[in-house]
C-alpha cells in the first residue's frame, strides 16, 4: 500500500513537471514573437512546410493505389485476351496476312520482279503456317497430333507435286519458276485457313 502512495505521487510530480515544461515552451514561443516581427511569418513557413509534407505523405500513401489501378487493368486485359479465343485471333491474323500479301507488287514488270513478289507472298504464308502448326502442338493431345503430323506430311508432299505439275506448263521458259512458286503461296494459304478451321480451338 505504501508503495502504491509512493508511486501514485511520483507519477503525479512527473506529469507536472511535464506540465510545467510545456508552459514554457509556449511562453518562450510567446517571447520570441513579440520580440521579433517576422517571427509569424517563420511561424507561417513552419506551418506551409508542414502542410507541404503532409500533401507528400497523402501522395505516398496514394502510390499503392496508383499501382493497384495499374494491376487491375492489367488483370482486365489479360481477362478480355482470355475472352478471345486462340481461333479468333488466327482468324484475325489470317485476314490481316492476306491484306499484307494482296498489297504486295513487283517494282517492274519483269519476271525477276514477279518471282520476288510470289516469294515473298509465301514466305508470309508459310511462316503463318509455321506459327499455326507450333500451336497445335501445344494444343491438341498425342493422338491428334501424331493424325496431324501424318496428315501434314501429306499436304507437303500434295503441295510440292501440285507445284511442279503447275509449273511444267511453262518447262524451260521464264515463267516456269514464277509458276510454281505461285503455287506454293495459294496452297499454303489455303492450308492456314484449313488448319485454324478444322484444328485451332
């Protein structure tokens, strides 16, 4: 009980001292603002600063936010990509090759000039076909895609023979390459369509 008295009475001289030291303060701030006439305006510049630091910590503690809107939108794309299904985008990019190829022209009239446009006009579409097929793998089972290999072998082994009969029209002349690259480009491009039809889920 004793020790109870001793520590309330110590506990209360400490909370008046901490009183009493506070009165100071506001009696010496008091002091040294009538003493000097621009004190207010550094009191005011105290306070401008303070106000300032506050308005940083607010912007801070927005940043997380600022960062949550940038995953949210970014959650938001990858849903509405999800949404688009792997076949509408082929699709897509099958309509989009076929501008690329249809805008292709030859610099001049000359065979050189047309063998580079037929060339080019299938490399576009075998890549195409290259990208359509590396999918496919991914996407469909063992089964499916042993079916598919096989059936792709055949196509190759079609499109080659189809390309050579086609070009035999002209043997021996300038178009005959001309001919038989053509070939190679409209096949394939019918084969990109087949495979994202019958193949790309």
């Amino acid at each position: 009980m004793q020790k109870n008295k001793q520590l309330c009475t110590a506990m209360i001289t400490v909370g008046m001292l901490l009183m009493a030291a506070c009165g100071n303060t506001s009696d010496e701030a008091g002091a040294i603002q009538n003493t000097n006439g621009n004190s207010s305006n550094e009191v005011t510049t105290e306070k401008e600063n303070n106000n300032d630091s506050v308005e940083t910590d607010i912007q801070d503690n927005n940043e997380p936010n600022e960062k949550e809107d940038t995953s949210t939108i970014e959650t938001a794309k990858v849903n509405e990509e999800a949404s688009t299904s792997l076949k509408e985008k082929y699709l897509q990019q099958l309509d989009d090759t076929k501008k690329e190829a249809e805008e292709l022209e030859p610099t001049d009239s000359s065979t050189y000039a047309l063998k580079k446009v037929e060339n080019d006009r299938w490399e576009l579409w075998d890549e195409l076909l290259n990208e359509i097929y590396g999918v496919l793998k991914e996407q469909l089972s063992a089964e499916e895609m042993d079916q598919l290999r096989e059936e792709q072998r055949n196509w190759i082994k079609f499109r080659d023979d189809s390309a050579l009969e086609a070009s035999h029209k002209f043997k021996g002349g300038t178009q005959e390459h001309l001919e038989y690259v053509a070939v190679l480009a409209n096949l394939t491009e019918e084969r990109c369509y087949e495979l994202v039809a019958n193949y790309v889920k």
